[in-house]
C-alpha cells in the first residue's frame, strides 16, 4: 500500500492540503463505533470541484483507493480506510451556494453540516427537516441515505435530495438530477448516488428540498405500562392520519440511562416522546388528540412541552441518550443495532429482543424512532469477555435475521459500510450481486471506497 507517486502529485495539486501527518491519519482512520482504526495514507482536504477531480484522475492513473470524509460520525465505518489510500476530506468545502426561498430548495457543497445549513436559513423561514443527531456534514449525509427522528414526517435523505454534482472514478464531473420538482427522464442517478457511501462517485454539491418552519411546535413525552400499547398507540395514530414531527420510544433502560446522565426523573417504564409541527390551532387539535389515543392505550404522566427551553432539553435528553447508554456501563464496548421493520410488526420485534437480551445476559437498551419501525438496541459488552462478546455478536445476528423473516432490514438508517456487508446477500438476494455490477461499471478498477457496501471482488 504505497501510493507515494499519486501524494506527490497531488501535493503539487494541494501544497500542506495533502496531509500525512500521524495525527492528522489517526483523525480519519477512527470510528464512532466498535471498528478498530483503520487510517488512510494521507488526507487531501480540496477547496473546489476541479480539485476533486484532479485529484480523482490522479487516483486513478496511480490505482490509488479514496475515501469520502464529511465529520467521521458514520456508524458502520464507512470513512475508514481499509485499504490505505487517501481520504478525501470536504471539511473546506463548506459553502451554501445558492437558496431559492421561492422554490424553496437550495444548492451547496458537501461539506456544510446540518447545523450550519439550519443557521444561515433563519432569516428565511425555510430549514433542512432530516435530523440524524448528529451534527453531520450534508455530504455525508446523502451518501449514507441518512435519516433520524423527523423522518416519520420529512422523509429520509432519499425523499430530500433534488440533484447531485459527482466527480466519477474516472475524473469526470457529472450532474444528475434537476431543480424540477418532478421528472421522468432517465434512471434515476441520483437516487443511486444517495446511499452509495462513496463507492460509486464523490459528492461535489448536493440541491436539497427545503420546509417551512412550523409556526408552532409542541412536544410531549407520557409512559406506556409495555412496548407493546406504546406501539399500538403510535399505530393508530399513524392510521388517524396524524402528522408527527417525531415519535420516539425509550425502554425503560433507556429512560434508566438518561435518567441518570441527563438530570430527569421519568418514571422507568416505556416511554414515547413525540413532537407536533403546524399552526397554533393545529398542533393543539393534534396534541389532544394523540392524547385521547394514548389514554386508550393505558398511557399515564403527560407532559406537554411548548416553551421552547423545554422542548430543547426533551431533545436534548434523546439525542443524548447514546452517550447516556454507554455512560452507564463504563468501559464498555457497544454493538448499535438499526433495524427496521413494517410498523404492524414492531412490537413483536422489539419484545422478541428483549426476551434475546435477558436469555444472553446482556444490558440492552432500546431507542426507536417507533413512526417508522426503526429502532436501535445498544448492546453492552466488556470486550475483555470473550463470552460476553460472542453473545453480543450473537444477539445481534439474530436481530437481523428477525428483521429480514419479518420483511424488513438490517439497517433503517446507519448504512451499510463494513458493519452490515455480511447481511447483505441474506438481505437482497441477486439484487446484491447487480450493485455489484453497478459499482464494476461505474469504478472498474475499485478505487472508490473498497472494501464495503457491495460483494467483494473476486
């Protein structure tokens, strides 16, 4: 894994924006997860599309592997640099190009994060829906299809992406997509580039679809007595036809957890928190409603939150609640599993866990964004155990195989990386194999982020 002709050319590209230093390697070569380090050789940091594809071409007259880097907080390792080679890190492109309040959508390099984007949008009164937690870069985001807590009403990454600019294995820069709101031309190559995790082109800039900010939000979290009526609950409201913002579960571990990281004092029992976006009349109507299903379900200690301070510590405690979790085993090493499933089939799932969890003697606790059957167990393991280890592993690879028997997917949002490559085949069958000829066709020498999301080379 000598690739010390391409730095040099590119160094006379970039000057001290090629990087090899051991820190700056260490940075690129970590995980937010349970991947041991896997650093590149060096890390160029381009200012502009060309430099991209100078940079690209370079790469590919030298057989040199690349890999994307927006802020490193992928979940699957998919920044990692398996194979060596250079990682490309967009942190300098990081400019809001142009926004269209009247067409409500806006163009920018990949660089920007999810906050920034949200900041330089006030004044607008438009802002970017998907929420993941993290403050991920825009980039990244489109090329893990990344969704989070909003998505049961805004859709994922997928549903929020009008148009792409993409620099090709070969150097080439492409345009996919259109500011149109609709079009029936072609295949849909955005589509395809959005979920790639960098193995089929480097995003350069990304057209996203904008909302309006609600005119009134109003949050609550209640307790349910089970999983099971806290499901039930979001099923009808679902069926209602009530638009939520947000519906998320937390199982009485979870609540256990930010209870003690975050200050509260929910009693530890399930919980789900949800959030109403609209006028000030609706979110009324709205929150009234949910409340009278709810009490149906056996739902008990409603707390509505419309103050603004309130609602950002209710969030706040969620998006937390990662941190919370591995707060309260300290030392301990976790597993993050990311199913999904249709909705009617949550429950069982996440009962059939829990009852996996307590057989294997394992902390484990669950967080779900229950609106669209996607929930995460984190699993607590002492990697010093070996046996504890395996039972965590095996734990998980039942997980999956529940999710698959139950129609659904070994991952709802993190992505496919290095993580979830041995499912895949269980997952898409030949389909697998045809994204395989996909990536064959579109980086014939397997330079752009090898070693994950697609079957491995022969």
């Amino acid at each position: 894994m000598h690739h010390s002709a391409a730095f040099t050319e590119i160094s006379n590209l970039l000057g001290d924006r090629l990087t090899q230093s051991k820190s700056d390697l260490d940075l690129h070569g970590r995980s937010e997860s349970h991947f041991p380090p896997m650093p590149p050789e060096a890390v160029a940091y381009p200012e502009t599309t060309d430099e991209v594809a100078q940079i690209m071409r370079i790469c590919a007259s030298h057989d040199c592997p690349v890999v994307g880097w927006g802020t490193g907080t992928s979940l699957e390792g998919q920044a990692q640099a398996p194979h060596g080679g250079l990682c490309v890190d967009f942190s300098r492109m990081n400019k809001v190009l142009s926004i269209h309040p009247e067409d409500m959508d806006v163009t920018l390099q990949p660089g920007v994060t999810r906050e920034a984007l949200n900041t330089e949008l006030r004044a607008t009164g438009l802002f970017f829906p998907v929420d993941p937690g993290a403050n991920a870069s825009l980039g990244g985001m489109a090329a893990t299809r990344a969704s989070g807590t909003t998505a049961v009403r805004y859709g994922t990454m997928r549903d929020n992406v009008l148009g792409l600019e993409v620099v090709t294995a070969t150097g080439e820069v492409i345009r996919t997509g259109t500011r149109a709101r609709k079009s029936s031309s072609g295949y849909d190559l955005t589509g395809l580039f959005v979920g790639a995790e960098g193995t089929l082109g480097l995003i350069t800039e990304l057209t996203l679809r904008l909302q309006g900010q609600p005119e009134a939000i109003s949050s609550a979290v209640c307790a349910f007595p089970d999983v099971g009526s806290a499901v039930a609950c979001v099923i009808d409201t679902i069926q209602m036809g009530l638009p939520m913002a947000r519906i998320e579960l937390m199982d009485p571990a979870s609540v256990a957890a930010v209870n003690a990281h975050s200050d509260m004092d929910l009693p530890e029992t399930t919980h789900l928190l949800l959030e109403f976006h609209g006028s000030d009349s609706g979110v009324t109507e709205q929150a009234e409603t949910f409340g009278e299903i709810a009490a149906e379900h056996g739902a008990s200690g409603f707390d509505w939150a419309t103050r603004p301070e309130d609602r950002t510590r209710l969030w706040t405690m969620r998006h937390n609640a990662y941190h919370a979790i591995l707060a309260s085993r300290p030392g301990s090493r976790a597993v993050v599993t990311d199913l999904c499933v249709p909705i009617s089939k949550l429950a069982q799932a996440i009962e059939e866990t829990r009852t996996d969890l307590a057989q294997a003697a394992l902390p484990g606790p669950i967080l779900g964004h229950v609106g669209d059957g996607n929930f995460h167990a984190i699993l607590l393991f002492d990697e010093g155990d070996t046996a504890a280890t395996e039972r965590a592993k095996e734990v998980h690879h039942r997980m999956v195989q529940r999710a698959l028997a139950l129609g659904g997917t070994a991952t709802g949002e993190h992505g496919v990386g290095i993580g979830k490559r041995p499912y895949m085949n269980e997952e898409h069958g030949g389909s697998w194999g045809l994204m395989g000829q996909i990536k064959q066709a579109l980086d014939p020498q397997n330079i752009l982020n090898p070693g994950k999301l697609v079957p491995p080379r022969n």
